[in-house]
C-alpha cells in the first residue's frame, strides 16, 4: 500500500475541524458547545487527515 501527502486543501480543512474541537473542547474562547459538537468535530478531521493519506485524489 502506497501512502500519499493530502492535498493542500484536505490539509487545511482537517487541522482547522481538528483545531475547532480541541478549542471548543477545552472553553478557551468562553465558547461552549456540547460534546456531541466537539467529538464529531475532532473525529471529523481525523478521518478527513487519515482518508486524505490513503487516498490519493481527496
């Protein structure tokens, strides 16, 4: 199996969901959202970083 960089694109929008769910996770901004909010955010972006690895065209 042959891994791949993501694209510039799938890089930006993986590590700015990532980044959202950790700040609203943690109420840095005094920002609250439900956990629901902040896990799908989170893993969202993890999947979206993980599929823009395997993938060579995402």
């Amino acid at each position: 199996m042959r891994l791949s960089a993501p694209t510039g694109r799938t890089f930006g929008i993986a590590i700015v969901a990532l980044a959202a769910g950790i700040v609203l996770r943690g109420g840095w901004l005094g920002i609250s959202a439900s956990p629901d909010v902040t896990y799908w955010l989170t893993a969202g972006g993890g999947i979206l970083l993980v599929l823009g690895v395997v993938f060579n065209r995402i």
